[in-house]
C-alpha cells in the first residue's frame, strides 16, 4: 500500500508568496495531521481532522496559516503571505482513529527567502 | 497538559556500543506510548509502541517497556550499528483520546564505525 503522500517534497519561495502544500492520507485512514518541524520547537501539531471535518487548529500559528480537507482522500495547508520564519519541514500524517497508529509522509520542506 | 521529556541529545556512541534514550511523560489518564525514528532527510517512522502498563514494545532489536510507576518508557538497544544514526522522538497519544500524538524534542543518536 502507499504511505501517506505530500508534495511538493522541497520548496523554495520568496517572502510573501503563497505556499500550498498537498498531503493524499492512506486510503481507509480518517484522521488527518499537519505537523511542522523545526530546529527551535521541535515538532508541533497544527491542525487535525476527523472526517475530514478540522477537529483542533489550535495549533495553527496565526491567520496566515489555513488548512482544508475537502474529501477523505486530500488535503492542503496554505501560508499566505508566507514569511522567512515559516521555514521548517511540514508533515502530513494520517491513521485510523484514535488509538491506532499515525503515519507520517516523508515532508513538505519549505524555505522562505 | 500531556507532556513527553527526552534526555536531551546528540548521544555519541560506538558502533555495538549498549544504548538507553531516557523518555519520562506526564498524563492524565492511560496513554499509549510510541517511539518514532527519522532518518536525515526522512519522514518519521513508527519504531515500536506499547498500549498498557508492562506491555514491552521491540522492533529492530529495539526495545521499551511502559512503566507506569515511573511514567516512564526508556529506549534501549544492546548493540547499536552505525546505520542506526537518526534522531529518536518519543510520544504519546493526548488523553482526550482524540489519537493526536504530542511528541517529545527528540533525541539524536550518532553512532561512529
């Protein structure tokens, strides 16, 4: 079976610009998570949904940040505009429910100049 | 809150070399414990787990044992090979059971030939 997918793996953009990220969970998983990492905080979750349906965005660090899922197949968390501090390796994971084991995509590693 | 504590890393070491990765946690309930490894440049991969109080996770020669005494779930391997190299995360899942995981800072391990 496939892992959990994101794209686009690197990304390099300029201050200000719109960043999309895209993550397919694995097939028959309806818990989704965003999580970033970086050097300073480690690894923190942004945002999950259940269903598809957003059940925790406390996470999310400010209004530039917003995230969708609008099947059980796809989701995307956008930046806009997106900053220098907003470098960091995002993650994309998905399982089964609660209880059950997360799996994690291989990243999403932004760099903002 | 639910919280995970690592020892605080880079852990050195020689190659066949007994290894421990302290992890202690805080919550308020019955988690399930994980420990995850990232390999550089990759995603996080579940490594072992454990679910109840004594349960003992392996996987890899790896090996961890939920300690609920001392809220603890230490990472151990006997002999550690260079490919073994990566940054170890500790975590549990939250006790509102929402099946979010809060992870420990992680811990790097380099493991010389």
């Amino acid at each position: 079976d496939a892992g959990v997918i994101q794209s686009p793996r690197h990304e390099v953009t300029e201050m200000g610009q719109e960043v999309t990220l895209r993550c397919k969970p694995i097939s028959g998983h309806n818990s989704l998570f965003w999580y970033r990492q970086t050097m300073m905080r480690g690894l923190e979750l942004l945002i999950y949904f259940n269903n598809n349906v957003p059940i925790d965005d406390s996470g999310m660090p400010e209004d530039r940040f917003s995230a969708k899922m609008p099947n059980a197949s796809f989701s995307t968390l956008k930046i806009q505009p997106s900053e220098p501090r907003d470098s960091a390796v995002y993650f994309c994971a998905s399982s089964r429910g609660s209880g059950n084991t997360i799996y994690f995509g291989e990243g999403s590693w932004l760099t903002v100049v | 809150g639910d919280s995970v504590t690592q020892m605080e890393g880079p852990v050195t070491l020689s190659e066949e070399a007994f290894l421990t990765i302290n992890c202690t946690y805080t919550a308020t309930g019955y988690p399930s414990l994980f420990w995850y490894v990232q390999y550089p440049g990759e995603g996080l991969q579940l490594l072992l787990k454990a679910t109840k109080a004594d349960d003992k996770g392996s996987n890899k020669g790896f090996e961890a044992t939920y300690r609920k005494e001392t809220t603890s779930f230490h990472l151990e391997k006997g002999s550690v090979q260079v490919s073994d190299s990566a940054v170890y995360f500790c975590a549990l899942s939250d006790s509102s059971n929402t099946g979010k995981l809060i992870f420990g800072q992680g811990t790097t391990l380099q493991v010389k030939p």
